[in-house]
C-alpha cells in the first residue's frame, strides 16, 4: 500500500465493512489487486483515551488483507477480524506504533 494511503484516505473516505465497527481502507495495485486495511476507530473521552495510553482518537490498523480483481474475501476472512480486535482491545495501555 503506498505511504500516505491511510493518513489521506481514511478520516475523509472510510468505509464500513459488512462488520459492525470496523472500517476498511481499499488500494489498487498493479493488475488491479485490491489491498485491504481493516480497522477500528479509537474514540472516547479524553480520560478514557488517556487510560488506553492515547493523547487523542486514533484509526487502529488491525490487519491488511489482499484478493484479486472482482474476488470478494469470505466468512473466513472476516471471521479473522474478531479475535485480533478482541486482543487490542484487552490490552492498557494500547500497544500503538508511532
């Protein structure tokens, strides 16, 4: 995915997943391979942020995916989101790379 993609497409374009609270960031690559990132949105109280060790609201990437041209991803795939979500979730503070 290139640099910048997440910074420029995700506040002004996100787009929810078939999944309730989780946002997806879409990329073309050469041959018109899609390039997924999907995440969650880190929103709450300016306390409640500082307890997860954030300054202010964040977009979490919990994992990138890829699939050929006119594919969709399966149950499978999506099914995968959860226990990465549940696992950043658990942790105080958030275990964030900056």
């Amino acid at each position: 995915m290139p640099p910048g993609v997440l910074a420029a497409e995700a506040p002004a374009n996100p787009r929810r997943t078939s999944m309730a609270g989780y946002y997806e960031v879409r990329a073309t690559g050469p041959g018109r391979e899609q390039f997924r990132l999907f995440c969650v949105l880190e929103k709450a109280s300016l306390a409640e942020l500082g307890r997860r060790g954030l300054a202010r609201p964040a977009i979490v990437v919990l994992t990138g995916m890829r699939k050929p041209w006119r594919t969709t991803f399966g149950d499978r795939e999506y099914r995968a989101l959860r226990p990465l979500d549940d696992d950043h979730r658990s942790s105080f503070p958030r275990r964030i790379a900056e």
